[in-house]
C-alpha cells in the first residue's frame, strides 16, 4: 500500500511538472482514479495552440510514465464557482472523444459541445455555448446586415430538409449557405 501511494505521488509529481513546463499556472491532484490538473493559461491562447500544448503534455507523459493519459479539458472560465461544470466537461470531452476517435488522447471540450448540448439540454453551459458560438453572430448579422439569415435557418430546422430547401426562394438557400458556413465554423 505505501508503494502504492508514493506512486501516486510521484505521478501527480510528473503530471505537475509536465503541465508545468506549458501553462503558467497548474494544480494537480488525485481523486479516486483520475488525475486532475487545474491549468491557466494567456486568454490568447486559442483552442489550437491549447490542443498543441496538451498533445505535448500528453506525449510527454507517456514517455515519462509509461502509459496512456487520455486528457479532457473543458470549455475556459473566469469564475472557479464553475469548477463542477469544468469537471463534468472534462469527463463529456473524454467520453466523446473516445467514441468518436479512439486512437485519440487530448479531447477539447470545444470540439464536441454540439454533443453536450444534446446531452445537457436547454438552460445548461453548453447551450450558452451554442448560443454565444452560433445563434448570437447569426442574430448580429442579421441585425447590422439587413439580412434574415436566422429565420433562414429555423425555416431548414422546421422543414427538416438539410440538403434541400424549399425551392420557392433562391435568395433562401443563399441565406442557407452563409449560415451554415457560419456555424460549421
């Protein structure tokens, strides 16, 4: 047993000084059979440049331990009082991921929030997500634009026709293809 806990230790320790060497800021832990790392890092940091620092992490770690970490990060926040949220997202981003690619290690939340918000349902985090990513710059343009994009995109939901549109508006598919561009995006 206390082999086993100075291995425990010793891994927090590798996973901490790993993280470490990436982000500015990092906490580590052990709960129950997960390893968790609480990471910082510059609010420019964009998704790519976060995805390419956990791959390292994640690299770096199999070297250093000798076996896989899968590693989840949930979407960023400001407010620790979100830590669960973070948490159960982490957990959602591993899940997804594996099923989605399981030759994968590093799975950003980001990438799979469509999945959450199916999951979570309205009024949740991740809705608040698909509104700030998707429904909020549609709005704006439609706002600022003239355009009528959003009841473009309601009108395809409601007919249930993604691959074809009701035929009786061209200026209709071409709102169709700006939105979806937009929200693929």
């Amino acid at each position: 047993m206390e082999a086993q806990i100075r291995n425990w230790f010793y891994t927090v320790d590798s996973i901490q000084r790993v993280f470490a060497n990436r982000f500015p800021s990092v906490i580590s832990f052990k709960r129950g059979s997960e390893y968790i790392v609480l990471i910082s890092y510059d609010c420019e940091m964009n998704d790519e440049r976060i995805l390419s620092a956990l791959t390292e992490c994640q690299s770096s770690l199999a070297n250093t331990e000798h076996e896989h970490f899968d590693l989840g990060c949930s979407a960023p926040v400001c407010n620790l009082s979100k830590m669960s949220n973070c948490y159960a997202q982490s957990k959602k981003a591993v899940q997804f991921g594996r099923s989605l690619d399981i030759n994968g290690h590093v799975y950003l939340y980001s990438n799979y929030y469509d999945l959450g918000l199916i999951s979570y349902g309205r009024d949740s985090v991740e809705s608040n997500i698909f509104y700030t990513r998707i429904i909020n710059p549609i709005l704006d343009h439609d706002k600022y634009s003239g355009t009528d994009l959003m009841r473009t995109l309601e009108s395809s939901f409601a007919n249930e026709k993604w691959s074809k549109l009701p035929i009786s508006s061209t200026s209709t598919s071409v709102h169709f293809a700006i939105a979806f561009r937009r929200s693929s995006s």
